[in-house]
C-alpha cells in the first residue's frame, strides 16, 4: 500500500473544499455553484429512484436541499458505466464511472474526470470477501492500493444477509480509509420505499481522500450493493 495518498491539490475540487462548508451551500436564488464548490460539502444526502424498471437515477443533495449531482444509469450495457452530470439537464458532466469486466461480481470501476479527460482513481470491489462483510479497495490513478471502504462490522452483514427484512431494521453503513485514517461514512436509511445514503466526509479533516472518488464510491454503493436490497 501506498504511503502517499493523493493530496487536495491534485483534483479540481479541492481549490474551495475548506471553505465549502454546508452551512455555505447556495440558496435556490443564487447562482450555480462552481464545480469546485460542488465537490467541497461535508455532507451530501444521495437518493435513487425507487420504482425504475430499467436503469436507475441517482440525485445528490447537499445539506441545503440543493440539487448538486444528478446520473442517470444506463440499462442493457454489457459493462458497467454510470456519469454524473451537474444537473438534470445533462449538459455538464463531471465524472464518468466505468467497469473494466462485464461481469460486475468483482470488477474494478475506473473513475475518470470527464472536463479533463484524466483518470481519478478506480474502486474494485473485493467479491469473495463481501459475500460475508461488503468490502471495496480505493486505488489511485496508477492502480495502487491507497484505501478501503468496508461495512460496519461482520456480526451485523451476517444478520442482514441471513436474516429477512433485518436490513429494514440494520441498514448497511460503509466506512472509508486512506491507510488507516477515518475519512468517510456512508449510511443508509431504512426505509425501504427509499433507497438513500448519507454522505459524511467530516472525518476527513486533512482533505486526503479526493472528493471525485468519494462520490463516486457513494453511488457504486447505492447502485451495485444496492441489489441486495
């Protein structure tokens, strides 16, 4: 594993990230905010459309209630590949999310800047070792090691796949890692006419994690362990 994680500097969101705090998220009126800025929140509030028969929407919302990212999942590829637009008008795209197999069980997703053409990293998710505890690696863009996103613990990943209904009562939250250094959240709620995961970057105090990845890690969640719901 890596001992030099990508630092702040190196993605376009991170030119606002400390100053991009919720409580200055913009207000219905105001302008749209600059891609940096969209990348900067703490917190973000991720929903799926729950009754899609094919494909799937994805909306990220920050702690204002804002729109700041929308993706519309495509149906019937053979591989894998979600973007992310900066709204639903689709005219502006930021990210694209994309497996290298066609077969998803344990396939690496690259994540690629889409303004600028270069690669952030990739998320792979580990297949064998998430039948029991969902687990996902965070590489960087050369494909080393630099982190991992894992559930919260074995005892309650057991109860929630051989229990029915007990993910009703224990939704599945994911915790992130750039060594071993807490930098991220992901839980879900447990309502299960909604499918909804919140976002908590607070942990990542030193901006080490790159927010690109973060987001994209959020809607791999929501979209491929998701299936389990």
């Amino acid at each position: 594993m890596t001992d030099t994680p990508k630092t702040p500097e190196q993605g376009p969101w991170a030119e606002n990230s400390a100053a991009s705090t919720p409580s200055e998220a913009s207000n219905g009126s105001a302008p749209a905010p600059a891609l940096s800025d969209r990348f900067g929140h703490r917190t973000y509030v991720l929903k799926k459309q729950f009754f899609k028969m094919f494909g799937g929407k994805f909306r990220f919302y920050d702690a204002n209630n804002n729109l700041v990212f929308f993706s519309k999942r495509k149906s019937f590829k053979l591989k894998e590949e979600i973007r992310l637009w900066t709204g639903e008008d689709m005219k502006e795209e930021v990210l694209s999310i994309k497996a290298r197999a066609i077969i998803d069980l344990g396939s690496t997703y690259d994540v690629t800047d889409s303004s600028t053409g270069e690669k952030v990293g990739a998320l792979r998710r580990k297949f064998f070792k998430s039948v029991i505890q969902d687990e996902w690696l965070i590489l960087d863009a050369q494909d080393r090691e630099m982190g991992k996103i894992k559930e919260d613990s074995t005892a309650l990943a057991l109860i929630r796949r051989f229990i029915d209904f007990a993910k009703l009562f224990l939704p599945q939250s994911f915790h992130g890692y750039i060594g071993s250094t807490p930098v991220c959240i992901f839980k879900q709620n447990a309502n299960p006419f909604l499918a909804q995961i919140t976002v908590d970057f607070s942990a990542d105090t030193g901006n080490i994690l790159d927010r690109r990845l973060g987001i994209a890690a959020a809607v791999l969640l929501c979209a491929i362990e998701g299936k389990q719901r």
